[in-house]
C-alpha cells in the first residue's frame, strides 16, 4: 500500500508502506510507527470497551459501562479489600471523584459494599457483586476464550503484547508528566 510521508520540513514523500494511523498529521518521521500504535490502540481500546458492556448486559447487568465493570472486576479481585487511592494508583485514574462516584454507583446496585476502618473506607464485593462477576467469567469463556482459541493467536504472543504494551504505557504517563509541565 502506498501512503504519505510527511517530513519535518511539511513536504510529502510516497512510501510503500502497510501503516494504518489515524492522524497522518501528527505521524513522526523519527518513529512513524508510534502513530501507528496509537490507532492500534484506539481501535482496541473501543472494541475492548464496547466487549465488557456486552459480555456484562450477557452476564445479567445492563446498566454498566466500561469503567464500572473494570471497577467491580478490580475490588473483586483477589477477594481483598481495598481502598480508594489503591484503587485510582491501580487502574491508573488520576481523578478519585470518578472512582468514588462508579463505586457508589455499585454500591446502590448491591455489587460493591464499603467498611470504614479508622479514617479510611475499604470496598470489597458483595456476594451479589462476586456471583455477577463469575456470569462475566462464563460468558467469557464461552465468547472470547473460545474465538482467541480459534484464532491461533499464543497465549505467550498474548502475554508478550501484555508485557509491551505495560512498558509503553508507562512512556505516555512520563509524555504526560511532561506535557503537563509546559
């Protein structure tokens, strides 16, 4: 596929190339394929958001978005509690209200229940909470595990993208302390 290189000096070049982006205006000649990633992730991520409010509204609860079930799956995990800055550091959310306020969205729905400690509040699932999040697991078992497998994408290649994709997220959050202090 042909596509448009723009150079620094603001003229284009054809290249042969494969890359899909979704900015050709913001592409870099110094790393053409950062642009590529970010429509990479864009994709992915609406597709993996879209993905948890469907295999939720399967499971039995339809009035979930994407952060809400990422948020009940969080306190659920390990089965311990937690508190609300762990909770933010975590799933890396700068803006407690947001959390607080999806938490006592749960709360009211009977999913999540919190227990004062001190001067600290702890969120762990309800019985209520944990049983919707094992209806999650079976649907998708049943859905995605089951297309993964016939896709023929490793689960070591899977974990591997993981693993990239944890150490780039960590150049956006130091791009975004930088962006920040400008």
């Amino acid at each position: 596929m042909t596509s448009k290189r723009v150079s620094t000096s603001g003229n284009s070049e054809d290249i042969s190339d494969s890359r899909i982006v979704s900015s050709r205006h913001l592409v870099s000649e110094r790393c053409a394929e950062l642009s590529e990633l970010e429509y990479a992730l864009i994709m992915t991520s609406n597709a993996f958001n879209k993905w948890m409010v469907r295999c939720m509204t399967a499971a039995g609860e339809s009035d979930m978005g994407a952060f809400d079930v990422s948020l009940l799956h969080h306190v659920n995990h390990r089965n311990r509690k937690k508190k609300l800055a762990d909770i933010c550091f975590v799933l890396n959310v700068e803006d407690t209200h947001v959390v607080n306020y999806a938490l006592k969205k749960l709360a009211k729905a009977g999913y999540v229940i919190s227990e004062k400690v001190g001067k600290e509040l702890y969120y762990s699932t309800s019985e209520e909470g944990k049983a919707l999040c094992m209806k999650y697991r079976e649907v998708r078992e049943t859905c995605l595990i089951a297309i993964q497998m016939e896709s023929g994408i490793s689960g070591p290649s899977i974990g591997d993208t993981a693993q990239l994709l944890r150490s780039i997220s960590s150049i956006y959050e130091t791009a975004a302390r930088a962006a920040a202090s400008l």
